[in-house]
C-alpha cells in the first residue's frame, strides 16, 4: 500500500509569499492529483500530473516520479488562497482508487 | 452544469437505523467512489466502482454496502450504523473505467452523526 506524506501540515504566510507544498510517496504511481479544499468543505481538483509540470493561473504543480515526489507552488498568494491542499496517488493501474495524504492546512493573511 | 450531487448533506441518525446516502453524477462517468474524512486520518476510500454492476472494496468498507445498478448513481448504505460512522462523506466520479488517472469531480459531502 502506498504511503503519502505531505509537509508541512500547517503553513501560514503573509498575502504575496511564495508557497511551497510538498508531497512524497512511496510505491510507484501512474498519477498525482492535487485537491483543494475550501473552508466550507468543498473539494475541487487543481491538477492531475503524471510527468512533468504543469500550470494553471498562479499554481504550479511538479512532479519527479524518479524520487516519488511532487510539489505544488502558488505565486503571489492571496487570502482566498487559503485552503486545505490535498495530494492523492494513482498506484499501479488505477484500479485500486486513490490514497491521499493528510492535507497541509494553508493560511494566508492579509 | 457537470456536476455530482449527494443527499442528504447533512443526516443525524441513532445507532442502527439503516440509512442511504446517495450519490449522482451526469458526466457519464464509468468510475465512482465513496470516500470518508477524518480529523487526523484524512481522506480515505470506502468502496469504488469501474462499472454498472462492478463494484469493490477501498481501504475501510466495513459497516458499509454499495450497489451500481445505473451509470450515473451510486449510493452508500449503512445497514446498522454505528457512531464511529460520524464522519463527512464525499462522492466521487471520474470518466475512465478502472482508473483513476483522470480529473476527480467531487460531491459537497454528506455530514452523518450517528448517535
């Protein structure tokens, strides 16, 4: 079974930084997602990644399946950037379902 | 609008009152799943479906059944719930059969406190 580690758990940074969140695994994938989820509860997906880079607006999400590691960054962070993100791994052929890590909890302020 | 929708969004039961929670999505999505969060343990997979009629066990199915008669529901049944059911329930679908390598669409999630 795979093991997903995210770092940090929790991170608050002030409106403008540059926000780095990590996420390691430990058995081969086939992809990565990565979730975000509003205070409300809401869970939308950002981005599924199986090699490479990729960029929508001011996210960035890398991948580097050689040492089974992906990041996501944000540029320019805002408040409403402020969100629980959530990597989650595809194992082998997809047909076991994802497993997630625990979700870092981001804060930005003002 | 593509969209996943479950009912009820929020449920308070007692212990062993049978309950179902729905799932629909109008994607045509082959693949469905039911997943459960909680504090410290995060998002975890209860039961998956490839297919109309192929259904299998994630990570926690005990306590739970599912059934996938048509393409577009797949709803979540506690036939005796119990309190360490309390949890937020999320559905989830995406388009390709039997893997889950594509874009995840989510439900709202479904609060249940069993008591």
């Amino acid at each position: 079974k795979n093991e997903v580690e995210q770092s940090p758990q929790n991170l608050t940074a002030q409106e403008g930084e540059f926000i780095t969140i990590n996420c390691s695994y430990s058995v081969g994938i086939s992809a990565l997602h990565w979730l975000q989820q509003h205070p409300g509860g809401g869970i939308v997906s950002l981005f599924m990644l199986s090699s490479g880079k990729k960029k929508h607006g001011r996210l960035i999400a890398t991948i580097n399946i050689q040492e089974k590691h992906s990041s996501l960054h944000i540029t320019a962070s805002h408040p409403r950037d402020s969100a629980v993100y959530i990597c989650a791994v595809v194992s082998g052929g997809g047909a076991d379902g994802l497993t997630f890590g625990k979700g870092t909890h981001l804060i930005i302020q003002p | 609008e593509a969209q996943v929708t479950q009912n009820p969004r929020y449920l308070i039961t007692v212990t062993g009152k049978k309950l179902t929670v729905t799932c629909s999505q109008n994607m045509n999505h082959e693949y469905m799943s039911w997943y459960r969060q909680d504090p410290g343990l995060g998002l975890r997979q209860i039961y998956y479906s490839m297919n109309v009629e192929v259904t299998d066990k994630g990570d926690v199915p005990e306590g739970y059944k599912v059934s996938r008669k048509e393409k577009r529901n797949f709803p979540l049944i506690l036939e005796s719930p119990s309190p360490n059911q309390t949890s937020l329930y999320f559905c989830a679908s995406s388009p390709r059969p039997g893997q889950a390598t594509y874009e995840q669409y989510f439900g709202p999630g479904t609060r249940l406190t069993v008591t």
